[in-house]
C-alpha cells in the first residue's frame, strides 16, 4: 500500500528540508524516519549556526548537510528554497516531532490533485506536544487569514509541508524568525493556489531536544505579523479605518463649533477649528495613500502570479 502512495512521485525528484538549530538528540531519528519514508528523496539539512553536534550527526545520519550564518528560520527557509532545486520539496523541522510516515501521502496528494501546498495539520494527544498558547495564537491568526482572503488553513503555523516546484520558485521569502509559516500560507492565499491540508500525528519532542520557540515574545511575533498583514494586502481597508477614524474625530469637535456659530456667527475656540480641520486633511491624506497602496499591492500580486506561471503543476511532465 505504501509503494502505491509513493509511485506517482517515482520519476519526480523529491528534496527534504530540515532546518535545524541545536537538535542533536532529535535530528538522527528525523532524518532516518525520512530517509523510510521517500527513498528516492535527497534529504538537506541545514544547520542555523547550532552550537551542538547537530552537524555531525546529521552527516552521519546520512543527510545532505549545509549552513545558514544568518539566524533565524525565515533566513534558512529564504536559503533553502534559493539553493535547493527540485520537482516536489517537502519541508519539516528537525526535532523528530512531525510524522515522516504520513511524508509519501502528502506527495501523492499534491501530485494527484495538482496542488501547490499540502499542510500537515498536526493532530496531538499529548499536551506538552503543542503548547496552549500556540494553539490560541494559531486559531487567532487563522481567523485573520479568514477574514483577509475568504478562506485559510486549519493549522496555519504548522511547519510539515510539501510544495510544489512553481510555490518554492516564485516565494519571495522576507521573514526572519518562525513567522515564515504566516508568509507561507499568505503565499498561496494571495495568489488563490490550489492547497489542501492534511491531518498527520504530532508527537512531544525527544528528550534532550528544548523548543526554540518563546510562548510571550513569539506572541508578540504573530500579533504583528496579524497588524502588518492586514497593512500590506489590505492597505485600503487599513488607511481608510484610520482615515474614518480621525474623521468621526473631526466631526465631533466640529459640531458644537457649527452650533456656536449658527447662533452667534462667532468661532469662539478657533484653536479647535484649526485642529479639526487638521484632521480631515489627515483623514483624506489616509484615504488615497490606502487608494494609491491598494494599486500597488495589485501589481505586485500580478508579477507574484507571473512568476509562478512560469513553471508547471507537479505531475504535468
């Protein structure tokens, strides 16, 4: 059954991406586990200035080893897809948490269907596997994603994927830190891509192997990745709250000014006639930078969807 799941990858070259920061007692099993599940696939690890023997041991493990000098996950994913090239490319972290079993379902899936990303939601039944405030900044960011582009993916902050050729070439990766995952999936929103998720075992770290993610300061990464994504892709709606906002605010100062002088034909509180009038400028100046922005998103989204283009579906050889 397992070969079946395998075949329509066969003469498709498969890469394997671990980025790895101290994950010495976890990387040797990682690496094996996929090394089982795709035979035909290359597997890169690449080591983000790690401080233990997480090199040696993937080297031994039979990984192909490289190096990222600039720390932070978003930089190794940036150099990954830059120098690795491949027909199917299925990205996982190195702490032996994801599923590489559920690896050849994932490519079949989006080499059957076509797709560009499959997700590996993660389905856990330990507690320490996928800690509580992860999941409440996943489900917050999800809903974002939601309201931004009409649809979104179940576990959006999930790092068990698998994308294809067109996805990995035309992503013009910025982030720096594991916010790469939010940038990922507003990738393939953006352009409408053909994506699917699948649910796949997520299991609590091995012992020896420390999470790097930090429950307070990663937070404060997603709630700013949520207010800059809305400034980026839905500039107009943003300048134009901000626009409406300080409108209201001009409205209101006006109004008993408007009254005044209706009865007396006098401006009494000239100061707060100039301070309204401020900000109805400002207001209107909010509203076409989100009109002029809102044309520049576009055609950035247009050069995104040319550049993906540009190379065929998985499967269509």
């Amino acid at each position: 059954m397992a070969g079946d799941v395998v075949r329509p990858a066969m003469s498709m070259t498969v890469a394997v991406l671990l980025p790895c920061y101290n994950e010495e007692a976890a990387i040797a099993a990682t690496v094996a586990g996929f090394r089982a599940a795709l035979p035909q696939a290359t597997v890169y690890v690449y080591d983000n200035n790690s401080t233990d023997r997480t090199v040696d041991v993937a080297r031994a493990a039979g990984a192909v080893v490289r190096t990222e000098r600039l720390q932070g996950k978003g930089a190794v994913v940036r150099r990954m897809f830059a120098d690795v090239d491949a027909d199917i490319y299925v990205m996982a972290d190195g702490d032996a948490t994801y599923d590489a079993e559920a690896a050849p379902q994932l490519v079949a899936r989006l080499v059957d269907e076509q797709l560009d990303m499959v997700v590996g939601q993660r389905v856990s039944e330990a507690e320490l596997a996928y800690r509580r405030g992860h999941r409440f900044g996943n489900a917050m960011l999800t809903g974002m994603l939601a309201r931004l582009f009409g649809r979104s993916f179940t576990d959006i902050l999930s790092g068990y994927r698998v994308f294809s050729r067109r996805f990995v070439k035309s992503f013009p990766s910025l982030s720096a830190g594991f916010e790469i995952e939010t940038e990922i999936s507003v990738h393939a929103l953006e352009l409408r891509m053909p994506v699917a998720e699948v649910a796949t075992r997520y299991f609590a770290r091995p012992e020896g192997s420390a999470s790097k993610l930090s429950t307070y300061g990663d937070g404060f990464r997603i709630a700013r990745t949520i207010a800059t994504l809305y400034r980026i892709e839905r500039p107009l709606w943003f300048f134009g709250a901000i626009g409406l906002a300080l409108a209201v605010l001009a409205v209101v100062l006006a109004v008993p000014l408007a009254v005044t002088y209706a009865q007396t034909g006098l401006v009494p509180r000239f100061p707060t006639a100039i301070l309204a009038t401020g900000l109805v400028i400002l207001a209107s100046l909010c509203l076409f930078s989100g009109l002029i922005l809102d044309t520049v998103v576009r055609g950035r989204r247009e050069v995104r969807r040319l550049a993906y283009l540009a190379h065929r579906a998985p499967g269509d050889h």
